[in-house]
C-alpha cells in the first residue's frame, strides 16, 4: 500500500522501523478487535491505557497503518523532547510534543491523535496496581474533544501489565513526584529486562462523540466533568471486558491440549 505521509514524519525512519515493529508484533502475536471503529478518514482521538513497556501502542499503531493507511500521531510529555537524540529521533517518528495547540493542530487537519492519558504516572504503577488505569484526573485529552468536537476511542491492552514485573519502590515515587523523572525497577525473563512472551490484544471501543461545547465557562465545565466521566467508565468496563476475553480464550485453548 502506498501511503500519504504525514506532515513532519521522516519516511525513512518509517521504513526502517516497520520490520523491527512486524517483528515485535509476531513475537507477541499481537491483534486488534475493534479497529473497525477508527473511521477511514477524519480526526478522531485514540486514547490509550499505559503500559510500562510502551511499545505495545506502537503495535497498535502499526496495524492501524496496515489496515487503513493511516499514522496515528501519539503526543509525549514534554521532558522527552529535551533529552539529546532521544528528542530528535522521536520527532523524525511523527511523536508530537504533547501541547494543546499541537494536538488541536493536528485534529484540524484531520489526522489520529494518540493519547495515553495516564502518562508516566500510570506506566510506572507497580504490577499489584497492573490492569488499572489512572485517568481520573487527567481532563486534558476530554477537554481536547470537546474543544475541537472530536470523537474519542479508547483503546487497551491489558495483557501488556504482563510483559514485566514492575515493583514497587519509595524511589520511583519520589523520582516521579520532584523531578517527573521515570526511574523505575523491573524484570521480564528470568529478571532480565527482555519482555515475556505474552499474546497482546487491543480492544477498542466504539467512538464516544462529545456535545457540542457550551460557551458559558461555567456550563462547559460542568459538560467536561460528564463526558470524562463516561468516558473513564467506558475505559474501566472495556478492561473488564479485555480480561474476561482472555480469561475465556486461554480456558479454551487449554480444552483443546
């Protein structure tokens, strides 16, 4: 397929991460249900949980490209755009400084926009908080929606929490709180820091449209605070949902042995 790249996206550095991602994607045997509720054109804001491994939204995104030709474009703090090479080699990518106007920008000129709402704070949540998301204070993103009139789509994988066993630490907290540092310890394989070969699957959910944004200031905070609500409830049940699938599927492929 030949594809319209985004403004600003580098496609060289496009070309030469696609087989490092495919190969990801068949290590993880990585799958998607639900894409059918990202539209084939148009903005709409694709809202992720947070894993500690990241890379899973990247697959993600990987099959959006695949399936529709189309490249989200995920937003990052800030702090990452300060860090030498680092900064760069994620702009060559498509990542956008995670800014209001950038994001609206980017909507105006109809492209996906990824979000992980909980950001750091829910990527370095210890495993016995695994399979929870921290977006309850996060207005932001809904905000962002209401602004531009921009449907949402939350998108999880659980399973994700999996690939790591992440612990607990007075000094991730810390690190996290003073300096919005992520300083974390964790272990994969046989406390290596090699992902566990774990079956990743995101589900989506149908795209929750928001109202038409009141002027008075007073009346829109009241709409913002209810359409975050709905859509944190939705997030909340669709991880239920995610892991009762996998619950459902791993009984039965063991029926089958």
């Amino acid at each position: 397929m030949m594809l319209d790249y985004d403004i600003d996206i580098d496609p060289d550095i496009i070309q030469k991460l696609y087989p490092l991602l495919t190969a990801i994607k068949q290590y993880h045997n990585h799958e998607v249900i639900g894409l059918e509720n990202i539209p084939q054109s148009g903005r709409v804001i694709l809202a992720c949980n947070h894993s500690l491994a990241t890379y899973d939204m990247a697959l993600l995104f990987l099959e959006v490209y695949n399936k529709l030709g189309r490249i989200p474009r995920p937003l990052a703090d800030h702090l990452f755009f300060k860090i030498p090479f680092l900064g760069e080699f994620i702009e060559e990518i498509g990542v956008v400084d995670g800014k209001q106007e950038n994001a609206k920008k980017l909507l105006q000129n109809g492209q996906i926009v990824g979000v992980a709402p909980g950001g750091m704070r829910e990527a370095l949540r210890p495993s016995t908080e695994r399979y929870q998301i921290l977006w309850k204070k996060r207005l932001g993103f809904v905000r962002l929606a209401l602004e531009t009139e921009t449907p949402i789509v939350m998108a999880v994988c659980p399973k994700a929490d999996d690939l790591y066993d992440v612990y607990h630490n007075p000094l991730t907290a810390w690190a996290y709180k003073k300096f919005k540092v992520p300083l974390f310890l964790a272990s994969g394989i046989g406390f290596s820091p090699i992902p566990r070969k774990i079956k990743l699957v995101h589900f989506l959910s149908e795209a929750l449209r928001p109202p038409k944004p009141k002027e008075d200031p007073v009346a829109f905070k009241r709409q913002l605070s209810r359409f975050h609500n709905k859509v944190v409830k939705k997030a909340q049940e669709l991880i239920g949902e995610a892991i009762t699938y996998r619950e459902r599927s791993e009984r039965l492929s063991l029926s089958k042995k």
